[in-house]
C-alpha cells in the first residue's frame, strides 16, 4: 500500500492533524496552502496554548546538538543530589524513564551525537530559512529579529566541546565567531555591566529570534483563509484503526475519518501506545520568565544572550524580556518549582545587574513547558509503520527553529513529492 494521501484522482480524504502548537498549526498551513483539506483538533481552548506559549523564542540552528551529549550520564546521576543543576533528574521519574533513557544514553556516544546534531542543523537551516520566506511573503509581524545569538562561557575549557562542533556545523555552513569578553561586549554593550566571568563566546550571526505564540496564530489565520479547519476544545481518545490501517480518530463526541497526523507533543505518545506504537519520547521540563522591558528603551538587550554554564538564555522578544532555561526530567509534571524559577532570576540578576533594578519582576508571568524529547535528540518526521498515519514529533528545545521546515518535509512525504532535504534522518525506522 502506498504511503501518499493522494488517490488516483487526487486528494482523497481530508487529514486529521492531533495538536494546536507550532508543529500543529504549521502542518496544517501547509497542508492548506497546498490544497490539500486539513482539520486541526486540539484539546485545549487555544493555539499554541501549551509547549509553545512562552519558550525562549530563538531561531537557532546553531544550537542543533542534543541536548544527550557525551557525559550525560554523569550529569544525570549527579543532579540527583543537586537541586541547583541544570539538567535535573527527579528521583521519582526514574521507574518511567528506564527504556527511553537507556536509549538517551547509548545515543550520546559521540559518533551517533554528532550525526543526530547535523541532521537536526540540516532541518534548523532549512525550516529557518522557510519561517522567513512565509514572514516575508505573508508581512507577517511577530517581533521577529535576525541579529544572531551569543553564547557565553565562563571558562576556555567550556567552550571546548561547543567550538568543535560548532566548527563540525561549520563544514555545513554554520556562519559562527569566536568572540573575546570585549567582542562579547561589542556586540551586546548591556554585557559590559556584568557580573558573569565572560572567558569568551560564540556569535551565530544568522540565528533569530520572535514571539512564536504570535506566529503560531497568525500562520493559523492563514491556514483558514486556504482552507484549512481548526475545532478547539476537541480532546481525540484514540487513533481508529480498521483492518491494521489507520483511519480516523475518536473524540469524545465523534468518530471523524481521514489519515492522521500526530503533532501532539508528549500526548503523541500516549495516543502512539494504544495502538502498539512506542514512540521513544519523553517530556524534558522547562521554565520561563517573562518581565515587561518596555521601560528600558534604548538599553533594553539587543540579541539572546546564553549562559552555558547554567543552561540558561535571556532574549528580548519585542517589549519583554524572557528568562528560560533548565531541563528537568519529572514526569509529566507541570508545576512551577519555586527554587528553579529563583536559580533563573538569578542568572539574569548576574547577566544584567543594572537592568535588573529597572523592572516590574513583580508582574512577570512564570510558565513551564514540557519540551517533547526523543531518544536520540531527533524528531519523527514522516510515515508511520501503521498505513494512514504520519509523524511529526520529537522535536525537543528545536521545536520552534523546526517547526516550518518539519511542516514542509512531512507535507513533500505525505504528497509523494522530493523532499528538499534528505528525509531518512527522521523516519519512523532510522
């Protein structure tokens, strides 16, 4: 049986996209665009209400390696007994991370890092490049910036690992710089007040950022205007499956029929299980803060500027600036921990001292997303063994960087169309 939604006169039944987020919305524009009939269901009362309501915002291919990189493991165990680390692992979580996180370990081997961080820089490069062609062709405005991203080291010897592969994505075309703490300084002057020990840095020039909560909408608003249909407050139980094919979805006022497309996030997995299918995902906790900077003017930070050493970035995204940061592997667990919200203000407190006496903190908005993270730091994008579903999954902290790109390779693939990129990397069997 064939993989293509295309019958032999055409588009033959309209696609059921699971999920309102980034991946969600951007498929279902695509598939719109197109002229292919797509209806989103999402559970909740908003788009982009969920993972990708407040991340940190950047386009950032330059930051394509996994987040498994060789060592892991040690960091993991250590977290353990370290309420402060950044990648943290809660004891509790353990019984259900056994098998994935056997995987997440085998896979930062240092060869299999290396080829999960090119295949995630060739899709980041690609899907940057289509979020601006789509803002350019549609005057899309989402507070979007192309001025790159800088990455701060503490010390040289941290920035060891980072240079060799960012020289490694250079091979690819990755346009980066190693800047001194005066260059750091140059190119964002805020830095200049300090109290981080800046050793160095790296300058990814051709990064980005935007608010991809308002972009998620305004590609959904497109997506209508092509044809493309959107139901909220739409929860799908169970994937319909008829004689090993699958062939709608139940919801809990409806059976709706069509080919399927999980771009659920971590509730992709459970959907995934019930019938046989074990996605390797599991959901890696993040953590924002969002102050009001309107007040700064002029001295409001220009580009993203990431602490290495605490894994954590400040990134002004119009009139706000947003804190981000930390990994913690809890379960499913959303709830705002107090001390991993301070750790972040904290980092903020060291990186901008003075702005710091400036702004409302009192307003700010605290958020936590579970970013969905596959086993070896790569997404599912395209068929699944099962006839009449596809995948489009797995993208980790590269969500929003992926998420045009994703849209447009799993689309090329559904449509039996030559992918622009090379789609074996992020095949269901790899």
């Amino acid at each position: 049986m064939s993989n293509s939604i295309l019958g032999r006169t055409g588009i033959s039944q309209q696609v059921l996209i699971i999920g309102g987020g980034l991946i969600g919305v951007t498929t279902l524009f695509e598939l719109s665009r197109r002229g292919v009939p797509a209806l989103l269901l999402e559970a909740g009362s908003e788009l982009a209400g969920e993972t990708s309501f407040a991340n940190g915002g950047m386009l950032a291919p330059s930051h394509s390696e996994p987040w498994n990189g060789p060592g892991i493991l040690g960091h993991l165990v250590a977290s353990l007994f370290d309420p402060d680390a950044a990648v943290k692992l809660r004891l509790g979580a353990i019984p259900g991370l056994l098998g994935w996180g056997l995987q997440f370990v085998r896979n930062a081997a240092p060869q299999k890092f290396q080829r999960a961080a090119q295949a995630n820089y060739l899709l980041s490069t690609y899907s940057a490049a289509r979020t601006r062609q789509i803002t350019l062709d549609h005057g899309l405005q989402y507070h979007q910036s192309d001025k790159g991203t800088l990455r701060i080291f503490s010390d040289q010897k941290a920035m060891d690992w980072p240079l060799q592969m960012a020289r490694t994505l250079a091979l690819m075309g990755l346009d980066f710089e190693v800047v001194s703490p005066a260059q750091a300084i140059q190119i964002e002057p805020q830095l200049a007040h300090s109290n981080i020990s800046i050793a160095g840095g790296l300058y990814a020039k051709n990064d980005g950022v935007g608010d991809a909560h308002l972009f998620t909408w305004q590609l959904a608003r497109l997506a209508q205007k092509s044809g493309g249909e959107i139901r909220l407050n739409t929860k799908v139980n169970r994937l319909v499956q008829e004689g090993g094919q699958v062939i709608g979805v139940e919801t809990d006022g409806a059976m709706i029929r069509g080919p399927v497309v999980l771009a659920a996030g971590i509730a992709s997995v459970k959907l995934a299980a019930r019938i046989g299918l074990q996605l390797p995902i599991q959901p890696a906790k993040g953590y924002s803060i969002s102050v009001e900077a309107g007040a700064l003017g002029e001295d409001q930070p220009k580009i993203p500027i990431l602490d290495d050493a605490m894994h954590v970035a400040v990134s002004p995204i119009g009139k706000i600036l947003r804190v981000v940061g930390t990994a913690e592997f809890a379960g499913n667990d959303l709830s705002l921990r107090s001390r991993r919200l301070v750790n972040l203000r904290k980092v903020f407190t060291r990186m901008y001292p003075q702005l710091n006496e400036q702004l409302d903190w009192g307003t700010a908005q605290s958020w936590a997303g579970l970013r969905p993270m596959s086993a070896d730091g790569v997404a599912f994008i395209g068929a699944a063994l099962q006839p009449g579903l596809w995948l489009n999954c797995g993208h980790g902290h590269l969500g929003w960087t992926m998420a045009a790109g994703s849209a447009q390779l799993l689309v090329d693939q559904m449509l039996g169309t030559s992918p622009a990129i090379e789609p074996a990397p992020f095949q269901w069997i790899r």
